[in-house]
C-alpha cells in the first residue's frame, strides 16, 4: 500500500521506513512517558494505550491514557487534560506521542483522528500500527490532512505491551482471561464438593469488580450443576453492579429452567448483540467453538471461571492471555483441584507464565489471600525478535 509521504520512522522493514531517520531525546522521553502512562490502564477488550503531547521545545504539556472499553481513547485524554478548561492554544508546533496509531472510526467513542484534528496539533509520532481493521487507517487520515506523522518509535516496547491483544486480534477472537480461586495447594474444593468460601471477602470483592469489566462470563455445566452460580457481577453491598457480563454455560448437559444462572441482572455489557435475555447455553464441549460463537456476537473481553475441566481446556488450547488466581492460605490435601490433565507429560513441554507488568506488583495482597496476575511468557523465537 503506497502512503505517499507518509514519513515512517525508523519502523523495521516498512518500505517508507529510513536508517537515518531519527528521534528526538524529547519525543524518546514522550514515548517512555506514554508506554509508563498506558500500564496504568485495565488489559481486556480494547489495548493499553497511553498518550503524550510536548512542546516544540520537548516541555511535557499533558500525558494521558486509555481506561478501559467505553472511556475515552488516550489522545482524547490528553486533549482534554490540555484543553479541557476551554482554553485555546496554537498546537500547530506541538507533537502528540502516542503507543498506538490513531483510531479512524466511531465506536463507543469518537474517533481520535477528528479529535487531533479539531486541536489542531501538528505533529503525530506512534508506536505501532492499529491491527484492528475497523480502527486503522488513522495514519494515512492524519497525513492526507497536512499533519507530520511518524511511526515506529519504541515499536517494540509498545508491541510487547499489548502482546496478547495482538494475538487476539490476529486469531479474531475476544481477549481471554482465566480465573482461579484455590487453595494454596491448588485446590477449588473439599472432597466432599464444598467450596463456600475458599478465599476471603476481599478476593470475591475482586473477583466481582472482574466480573463488570468483562463482556462474558463461562463456565461449564458441571459448575451449575454443582454450585448453582448466579455469575453476576456484585457491589460490596451485595446489590448487582450496573454493567454485567453475559452468563454463559458450555457443556452438553441441559441446565435446568430454575437455575440461578438463569436469572436476570442489570444489563449486559453487548446487549445489542445479544437481545434481551444475557444468558447463553452452548452445547459443546470445544473451547474453539464457544470462542468463534462470542466473537461473532461481539464479545471482546471473555473470563473463563471454570470449573477443572473447563480450565484446562482453554489453557490446553492455547486459548488464555491472562490468569488471575486468587490464592488462599489453605490446606486441604484432597478434593477438586483447579485444573485436570493439560497434556503435560514432561517438564520441558510446561506451561511458563511471567507477571504482568501493568500490575502494582507481582502479587498483591487482598486480605489473607494472594493475587497473582500472570501472562504467557514469551516463546524462545518471541524472545530473539
């Protein structure tokens, strides 16, 4: 595809791309600002992005990030911490630093393109481009508008980043996370079937703030059937939170009329793709196949909360980019445990999952409990790139 002038960067082996092109130690800076700025962001159906305008002189004016699905895009961010009293400013010199290329269409929010536009900010430097087809092409926007874009600075950093909503997008299929809830040895419940409760107060409050987040919740009819989850997402009042995720169940067994999976709270969060009712029976028992069916119905952020069987399966598939497991300081020796066979038989095929840096620490402490939130580590090919 040809981008006129479309000044690339130092961006790896894009034909637009220059060996001698180079960036300033104020946009370098810029860009470690908004790679730091977008860590503070919530990984799930949309990407961690993070934004930074600087003066012609290098003086940091504003930095901002992107929230979440539904908040509003980190060059809106930006913007409005700059210009948000109403103030004007002539921008025409200024250069915005974002880790990802601008958007180009509407969604839940405007379109960042018009955004930078109607600052009249003349310079755009970002990372890596936008893989998502409905939100690319906001390069070629910006630049057919008269406004000095470059690409590729701190590429790598930036793809690392969003690695795995990367591999999402790639594979389109929602962003996937797993949650645990065990005993320290990797226990989800008793021998005699009890699980209420396993891990403290403060780790269900958690797990409920997930839960809101989220688009869609699975779990396996087993799970129904032994525990009668209701799967919504609660305050710590016990009231159900405004936005709630889609309850599904996967598995070959029917789930009875009555069951608490059943019931309706507050809306779901893609009630538009989904119509009225925010719960779904999928009959089979292939992770691969309840994917494909989510991601056609819009689902963009998925948490698999389990039970065993339905654990492994996802992880087994490959089909999990982040795992939280909620870890309580409890024995129990026998009973269920959080995952059945993987297909593991030797150590050198184990799994290996790294912490994820966007967390406050590799383990956070949530009364007795542990919270640790992992991501797959990189292969041995993903580390030499």
């Amino acid at each position: 595809m040809n981008f006129g002038n479309l000044n690339h960067g130092s961006f790896g082996t894009d034909p637009y791309s220059s060996e001698n092109e180079q960036f300033t130690a104020a946009e370098i800076l810029g860009m470690e600002t908004a790679l730091s700025a977008a860590r503070q962001g919530v990984r799930g159906s949309n990407p961690l992005v993070g934004a930074a305008i600087i003066d012609a002189d290098g003086t940091f004016l504003a930095i901002g990030y992107h929230r979440g699905a539904g908040t509003p895009h980190a060059e809106a961010d930006v913007i409005n911490r700059l210009l948000g009293t109403g103030v004007k400013r002539d921008l025409s010199a200024a250069t915005l630093i974002i880790t990802l290329e601008p958007c180009s269409h509407l969604g839940r929010t405007g379109p960042c393109t018009q955004a930078i536009l109607d600052a009249g900010i003349g310079n755009v430097v970002f990372a890596v481009r936008d893989p998502h087809l409905p939100a690319a092409g906001g390069a070629e926007i910006l630049h057919n508008e008269g406004i000095n874009v470059r690409m590729g600075l701190m590429a790598v950093e930036a793809e690392d980043l969003n690695r795995q909503w990367f591999i999402a997008v790639k594979e389109k299929r929602p962003f996937i996370t797993a949650r645990l809830a065990q005993t320290v040895d990797g226990r989800i419940a008793a021998a005699d079937g009890t699980s209420q409760w396993i891990t403290s107060e403060e780790s269900r409050l958690d797990s409920h703030e997930l839960r809101a987040r989220v688009d869609a919740i699975v779990v396996g009819t087993e799970t129904v059937l032994a525990d009668n989850p209701r799967l919504t997402a609660r305050a710590a009042d016990g009231s159900d939170a405004e936005q709630q995720p889609i309850r599904v169940v996967m598995g070959l067994r029917e789930i009875p009329a009555d069951a608490a999976v059943r019931g309706r709270a507050g809306t779901p969060s893609t009630p538009d793709r989904l119509g009225a009712d925010d719960f779904l029976a999928l009959h089979t028992h292939d992770p691969a196949e309840v994917v494909h069916e989510l991601h056609g119905r819009g689902v963009g952020h998925l948490m698999i909360e389990g039970g065993a069987k339905i654990n492994a399966a996802f992880l087994a598939k490959g089909l999990v980019d982040e795992l939280v497991v909620y870890l309580a300081p409890t024995l129990l020796g026998a009973g269920i445990p959080a995952l059945t066979d993987l297909g593991i038989g030797t150590l050198a095929d184990a799994q290996r999952w790294e912490w994820d840096a966007t967390t406050s620490g590799p383990v956070e402490l949530l009364g007795p409990d542990l919270k640790l939130t992992l991501m797959p580590a990189k292969s041995s090919s993903e580390e030499g790139n």
